[in-house]
C-alpha cells in the first residue's frame, strides 16, 4: 500500500479530517447558491445528465437545505472538542506561570511577555465558542418537542458563541504574526559570523547546520503565515453572523472555501506524519 493511499485513509477516517471535509462541501454549496456563473453551470450539468432543466427556485431549496445540513453534520464531528480546546489553554496556562516564577530568567518586554498569553486566549475563546455551540445541539436536529431553550434563547446562545469564535480568531492571527516577527528576528540573530579559517569539512558541517536551519525557520514560518491567513479570512464567518462585518453570503463561501483548504492543510500533513511514524 502506497503511502499516499494510507495517508489518505488516515485522513478521511480522522475526525477533523471528516469535518473539515464536509466543511469544503458546505462551502461549495454556498458559493453555487450565492454565484450566477457557477449556479448557472450546475443548472446545465442537471440538464444534461436528467435531460429536463431544473427550476431555479426549487433548486435553490436543494441547495439551501444541504448546506443545513451539512452544516449539522459538522457539528457533531466537533461536539466535545471544547474539552480539548480548554485542556491545551490549562496546560499552556500552567507551562507560562510556571515559567515565570522560576528564579534567575532573563527579563523580556512586554510584547514577549503577552504573546504567549494571547495563544491562551486565543484557545480559551475558542472552547467558550465549542461549548456555546454544543449547548444549542439538541435544538439544532429541530426535532419537534424536543428542545432545550426557547427558540429566541437558543438565537442568542448562538450569537454568543459567534463572537467567541471571532475572539478567538483575532487572537489566533495576531499570536501567529507576532510568532513570525519573534522567529526571523532569533533566526537573523543567530547568524554566526562567516569562518575564515578551518578545514573544509569544517566548513562543511557549518554550511550544512546552517542550511538545515534555514529550512526549519522557513517551514515554521510558512506554516504561522498559513495559519494566520486562515483566521484573518475566517472571521468574515462570524463577523457576518454577530453584524460586525458586511459580507455577501458568496464572499462568505469563498472565504470558507479558501480557509478549508488551508487548515486542511494542517491535518493533511499531521496524517502523514502519523502514517510515517507507524511504519
């Protein structure tokens, strides 16, 4: 077996691959609610494999009625992912307290101090948003006679938990790009002065640390740009949802395209590290 295909596999049975996976769907499906061009072009892909031209309106009930329920689907895939995200921002909590009342540490400034706390925040939002959201499940499946707030109440519970999640995604970006500046800046100060004597497997040995270092600081840094870019783009979502930000429901598929695949990234390279480490 290949070890793409294992990758694969990995990826399509993960959890957050699955979800992240519907989320792609999800995404698609608006931007051909949202978009004439491409809502146009699925209506001649109907026509041409039925033979009988949809109507327009009743296929923009289809679509909006999957993009529901897709919508769904996702949630259950992340119901008690809030428990994770309040675990790592403990634990992260605990590791930056505990680091800050050892005796003899160097001093910092205060942009060096606060950045780790950001990533605490960023998490904390981020569990506050999964919790508000899995509160709201039950009234979510619309099952009649069975709910657990009022329908206005449930409303406001998911306000909230939109700006949890915009919270969290400011957070998000602006611990990533103070990571990038705090990351060039050690790697720019690490830079050892050119050897002007020594053997040349010396040198060797210094050129090649030198370049594997490079690639290192390159690959952090790609990935923190990567992850910034999908949180600055995904807070159109819940910028739209608490009215904060004036968005088109098509900018808003686009932007959920773009970010999905970004993250999906993420879980697409872990998968293979998984997969390589199991070998």
């Amino acid at each position: 077996m290949s070890f793409k295909f294992e990758q694969f596999v990995r990826f399509t049975t993960d959890s957050v691959g699955l979800e992240r996976t519907f989320r792609l769907f999800q995404s698609i499906v608006q931007i051909l609610s949202n978009f004439a061009l491409p809502f146009d072009l699925l209506l001649q892909l109907f026509t041409f494999t039925t033979e009988k031209t949809p109507s327009p309106a009743t296929t923009r009930v289809v679509l909006k009625a999957l993009n529901q329920r897709l919508a769904l689907a996702r949630r259950f895939f992340r119901l008690f992912r809030f428990l994770d995200s309040f675990s790592a921002a403990q634990k992260l909590s605990s590791k930056l307290t505990a680091a800050q009342d050892q005796k003899g540490a160097p001093p910092r400034g205060f942009v060096s101090r606060v950045h780790p706390w950001i990533d605490v925040f960023a998490k904390t939002f981020m569990g506050m948003y999964l919790l508000l959201e899995a509160s709201t499940i039950v009234d979510a499946l619309q099952v009649p006679g069975l709910a657990i707030w009022t329908a206005e109440r449930e409303r406001t519970i998911s306000v909230e938990a939109q700006r949890f999640w915009l919270f969290s995604l400011v957070c998000s970006a602006v611990y990533s790009v103070l990571e990038i500046s705090f990351t060039l800046s050690a790697a720019a100060a690490a830079q050892p002065a050119p050897a002007s004597k020594g053997a040349a497997s010396e040198k060797k040995k210094v050129a090649g640390s030198q370049e594997k270092r490079k690639r290192e600081v390159t690959t952090k840094v790609y990935k923190l740009g990567r992850g910034a870019t999908a949180s600055l783009l995904d807070i159109f979502l819940p910028g739209t949802a608490v009215g904060w930000v004036k968005a088109e429901p098509g900018t808003v598929g686009l932007a959920m395209f773009v970010t999905t695949i970004l993250t999906m990234m993420d879980v697409w390279e872990r998968c293979g590290r998984e997969v390589a480490g199991a070998r």
